[in-house]
C-alpha cells in the first residue's frame, strides 16, 4: 500500500508499504506519487516472477562482505588465486569501498576508481584486480545480496601486446652452455618442450618415460607468502603427456646419471638437498648471470616458453596441437599470446604469395 504523509517540515512523501515472503514489513519513500507507485508496481511484478530480492540485502558493507566472500570461496581456489584476490582486497577495493553498503557502490564508481588505478597500473594487472571485484559482486548477486552488479559496462584500458624476446635455437643451446650441466635440461624443456617454470620443477624422475620417449606433467609447483607448494595444473589442459625429441631424451637421461638421480620420486630439478627450487633464487643466481654471458639480454624464464611456441607455429603446427603442448584450455591464447611469427615464416607467407598471385 502507499500512504501520504508530511515530514517535520510540511513537504508531502509517499510511503510504500510492502510485506516480504516471510511476512516481515519493509518500505520506501518517494518524493512523488508516481515514482511510489512504479516502484510498488515493480516490486510486486518481481514477486510474482520469483526475481525479487530483498531491498534490505545489500545493506552489508562491502569490507563485511569482502570477508565473508574470502572465507567462504578461499577452499576452493588454488594458494595462488587466493593470494592475488587477498592482495586486491587488501590493497585496493577493501580500502575504498569498505565502508560503503553494498547496495551504494555503482558502476560510475567502479569506473571512476578502474580510471584513477589505470595512472599507477599496467593494463594486465589492473585486470586481475578487477576480476577480483567482478567476481565478488557477480557471487552477491547469486546470493541475492544484489539484484545487480556495479560491475557492469566497465571500460578498462586496452592490453597492448608485448614484443616479448625469443631466442633462436642457436640462441637456446648457447644459453644451455652458459647455465651449465646441472640446469641445461631445465633450460632445454622450456625452450624445446614449452613447460612453464612450475611445471619443470615439479617433475619427478618418474615422470620421464623413456620408452615411450614421453614426459607426463600432472603438477606443479607455486610460491605464496614465502611457502612452496605442490598442486595440479590450473586446468584440466595443464595435465598432459608430452612427446619428445630424441635428442631432448638423451639429455634428460644424461642428466640423471650427472646428478645421481635414481628414485622415481626424486625431484628432477631440485637444490643441494633434493628438495624443491623457488623462482626468484633461481632467476637472480642461476638464470640471469647464463643469459648476461650468452649475450641474450633481456630474455626471461618464460620467454623461453614463448620461443618454443614461435617455433612450432613457424613451422606450421596447427593451433590444436600447439595448444596441447603448451596446456591451454583455450586455443585463442595461443593465436593471442604465444604466435610470436617469425622474420622467416613471414618471409615464407609473402613468398607463397607471390606465387599464388603472380604465377599465373
């Protein structure tokens, strides 16, 4: 029902008066008649459909939900989604939204805070913090703390693709030279195979099978606060067996004879003590003083994996099976991400050209 009535200072309101499915009262107040009845109109239309949210539900602050959410969905995340969405709620949303009720915060306040962290943050990362808040707000609305997402028609400012460096495999075996006989194998898996760092590391003995001249990757190996952990791959594509060059065989055999590698469970790669290596020793210490003295400035872990995928796709691997090797559930990222085309295929495509066009 809607009911008139006057504040304190003689100006006319229009109270609705409405009853939620348990029978409890709730209402709002309008300045005109008309926008009190298109609300109440609204309200009973929802009811009716079953869409109708609880106009109190939002009236948790975004820090109380932030909490709840993190609490509630931690479990199911891998140790390093749940450190990058505890790291963006602590640093950025939960400082400026926390106080507000969730039903406050709207998509021009979204936008203007995407707008003021995009002077400070590279396009990439800004994202993943806006997933984050994507994600929490999307989760409300299932739950019906909101009947609508701020996070909706969003800007965010457009990724611009980095010319990432790639090595030549000359380049590569240069590199395997320079970093020496007890990481020559990692170096060669990353640049031939594609494994990501984490992948490598993880690899037991008992991964490499000889006889079949495959390796099988079902795990990998991440860093949160300081503390390393096993896990599975974050897709169901990251697990996968891997054929491999002969000769890659032969060296991976010779390198459990050069460091006594004997128990399936042995870590390939491991420190003094067998035991698990971290990336940033392994980048500052071992990796970029080989890549200084094999004069490939500027190249990192990873870009190793880009190499090996440039390197397929000159050579005219088709998207399916470079999307395989490198353990991608979508073969859009490989297209996006990883066919870095060489001088050489490029040279090929216009030579091709020519003949098609012009043969005639």
């Amino acid at each position: 029902m809607i009911e008139r009535r006057k504040t304190k200072r003689g100006e006319l309101r229009y109270e609705v008066r409405l009853r939620r499915p348990d029978g409890r009262e709730h209402s709002r107040t309008f300045r005109s008649k008309k926008e009190a009845e298109r609300y109440q109109a609204t309200e009973r239309a929802d009811r009716s459909r079953g869409t109708w949210i609880d106009p109190t539900a939002g009236q948790m602050s975004f820090a109380d939900w932030a909490g709840e959410w993190y609490e509630t969905m931690e479990p199911s995340w891998r140790p390093r989604t749940a450190g990058c969405h505890a790291m963006a709620l602590r640093v950025h949303w939960v400082p400026r939204f926390g106080s507000l009720m969730l039903s406050e915060i709207k998509p021009r306040q979204v936008q203007a805070a995407i707008n003021q962290m995009a002077k400070t943050y590279r396009p990439s990362s800004l994202r993943t913090y806006y997933g984050t808040l994507r994600s929490l707000f999307r989760d409300a609305v299932d739950l019906d703390l909101l009947g609508r997402s701020p996070c909706r028609s969003i800007k965010l400012p457009a990724l611009v693709q980095d010319d990432k460096r790639v090595v030549t495999p000359a380049e590569l075996h240069r590199l395997a030279d320079a970093i020496g006989p007890d990481w020559r194998c990692l170096v060669l898996l990353a640049g031939v195979a594609g494994l990501r760092f984490g992948e490598a590391v993880a690899l037991r003995v008992g991964d490499v099978h000889f006889a079949e001249r495959v390796v099988t990757i079902t795990r990998t190996i991440s860093e949160l606060d300081g503390r390393l952990s096993y896990g599975p791959p974050k897709t169901a594509a990251g697990l996968r067996t891997l054929a491999m060059p002969a000769p890659l065989m032969d060296e991976l055999q010779n390198h459990l004879t050069i460091r006594s590698l004997t128990s399936s469970d042995d870590l390939l790669f491991g420190d003094e003590n067998g035991g698990p290596i971290r990336r940033s020793n392994f980048a500052r210490r071992i990796f970029s003083p080989a890549v200084d003295q094999a004069g490939l400035t500027g190249l990192t872990f990873h870009g190793l994996r880009h190499s090996a995928a440039t390197q397929w796709v000159a050579a005219g691997l088709d998207p399916r099976t470079v999307q395989h090797r490198l353990g991608h559930a979508d073969p859009r990222l490989v297209l996006k991400l990883y066919a870095h085309v060489s001088s050489k295929a490029d040279r090929r495509a216009a030579d091709e050209s020519a003949e098609v066009f012009w043969s005639a």
